[in-house]
C-alpha cells in the first residue's frame, strides 16, 4: 500500500472540443497522482517523496513513470483521464461533501460530521 496525504482536487479531466465518449478513458491511479505531486509540484527529490509515500525510490519511479505515460497518452491521444483509488491508503480520513463538492477531514475536536464548507449532512468518506 502506498501512503497518499490527500485525495486528488478532481474526479477527472476531459479534452476539450473532443467527443470523449467514442473514447475510452485512462485511469490514474491516487499513488500515481501522489508521485507526480510529489516530483514535480513539490519539487522533493525521488528518495524524499518515496519515504513520504512509504515506499522504496525504485517503486516510486516506477509509479512516477507509469502515471507520465499516462498524462502523456491522454495528451496525445485526447483521452479522458479519470482518478481512481488504485493501492492508496490515505494518511487521514478524507471526506467529500455531496452538495458542495467541498474536501475535507474532520479533526478529532469536531464531533459532528458535518461539511464545513455548506453545514450539509450529505457527505461521504473517500476511501474507495
């Protein structure tokens, strides 16, 4: 399993000015978003961001390379690119809020789980 601190912002990308539905969609998986984050929004090097992760550097540069071949791909080939939960574990509990779209974890002083964002009950734990 593969530690990812927080879930991806988005439930997918889609080209633009493309019929997408005539084509099938890549999957990136949460410990592939998690390398790319990592490496090249971070800038930590392979061996740091492989610790964060709880992972060996050489299985981060395998997950780091496959998740560029993908973004290439879906470039190229104007793919849809969709995130899904793959070998992840998260660091924390994450929650997503159905009427707002808002992420969030709820702190141990927080007793009621609740979207801090819109106070709406209708939220879901993002694990799977």
């Amino acid at each position: 399993m593969r530690k990812v601190v927080e879930p991806p912002r988005f439930k997918g990308y889609r080209p633009f000015g493309v019929n997408s539905k005539s084509r099938k969609s890549i999957d990136l998986l949460y410990e592939e978003y998690e390398a790319l984050k990592l490496a090249d929004y971070d800038f930590l090097k392979h061996n740091e961001a492989a610790e964060l992760m709880g992972i060996s550097r050489p299985t981060f540069a395998r997950i780091y390379e496959s998740a560029r071949r993908k973004i290439a791909a879906a470039l190229v080939e104007a793919k849809e690119i969709k995130t899904v939960y793959g070998n992840a574990v998260m660091d924390k509990d994450w929650y997503l809020c159905s009427k707002c779209n808002a992420r969030f974890n709820i702190p141990a002083t927080m007793e009621k789980e609740i979207c801090p964002a819109c106070n709406s009950k209708n939220i879901e734990l993002i694990n799977k």
